[in-house]
C-alpha cells in the first residue's frame, strides 16, 4: 500500500490513502500509512524549510494529526503495534517500549487504547491482549537500575583502577 501510495502520479497518493479510510478492512493500514508520509513529509520540509511548499508541507503534515479522530487514533496505534509484533515477534515489540518504567506505562495505555479500538484484525489484537504488561514493568525498573548502577560505576572510574606501565 505504501508502494503504491508513493508511486501514484501527480501527488495522488495521499488522496488514495484518504479513500481507503472509508474501507472498514483497510482503514487502519491506510491511516497508518497516511500518518507515517505525513511525518515524513514533515520532517523533510524541516530539514529544508527554504520555500514556501515546504513550509505549506509540514503545515499540512501537523494538519493530518489533528484530523484523526479518537476512534481512528486507536485504530492507528492498533495498527502500530500489530506491525511491529509482526515484523519482529513479542521481544522486538516489547525492546521498541524503551527501558524506563514510564514507557511501559506509556506502552501500557497505548496497548488498552489499541484492544478497545475494534481493529478487524482480531486475531493479532489476541496475540497482543497477551502481552504481560506487568512482566515489561518489572524488566523495564530492573533495567532502570542495572543502568543508574552503570551510570555510578562510570561516574566514579570504575570499579577497579589501571596499574600504571612503566
């Protein structure tokens, strides 16, 4: 889809991706594709900001966040974890969380959000529904101290010292 979208002539990508929202099977792919060319145009028009299509870009990229619905921002993120689970199993879903106990509880509500959001795909919303949220929360506070014990072990120059060559 994405393929598709960017190949289409003359611009009509996003316009195709606009009226694949309507198709309750495509929906969330084609919101999240919209989403993801959106941020990418986006962040090209930054790097460049010279002219005035840029700028007109990247408005129309922060524009596309604020037409989502709640409804089609749950779909979004549904769509979001169900690729990333896809693409990398449990374990590569669960290290894109990050390591601090506030991206599982981040990671946490945005699982809630994306089981709620009625995504057609049922059977990978019951793969993620298994996810142990609770085991990520302790992996993420014990990561969270072997780093600050890291963080001291470096601060003060290691746990032991150089023998000078003479």
């Amino acid at each position: 889809m994405r393929l598709l979208a960017e190949e289409l002539p003359d611009g009509h990508g996003p316009e195709f991706l606009r009226a694949l929202r309507y198709e309750e099977e495509l929906r969330p792919s084609a919101l999240f594709m919209a989403q993801a060319q959106a941020q990418a145009q986006a962040a090209a028009a930054a790097l460049s900001a010279q002219g005035s299509a840029e700028r007109d870009a990247a408005d129309a990229a922060a524009r596309a966040d604020e037409d989502l619905d709640d409804h089609e921002i749950a779909l979004t993120a549904a769509e979001s974890l169900l690729l990333m689970r896809e693409t990398g199993g449990e374990e590569a879903l669960l290290e894109q969380v990050g390591h601090s106990s506030g991206d599982a509880a981040a990671f946490a509500t945005m699982l809630d959000v994306a089981l709620a959001s009625g995504h057609p795909d049922q059977a990978g919303l019951e793969r993620l529904s298994r996810i142990d949220v609770a085991a990520l929360r302790r992996r993420a506070a014990r990561l969270g101290r072997l780093r600050a014990d890291a963080a001291r072990r470096h601060k003060s120059g290691g746990t032991r010292k150089r023998k000078k060559r003479r």
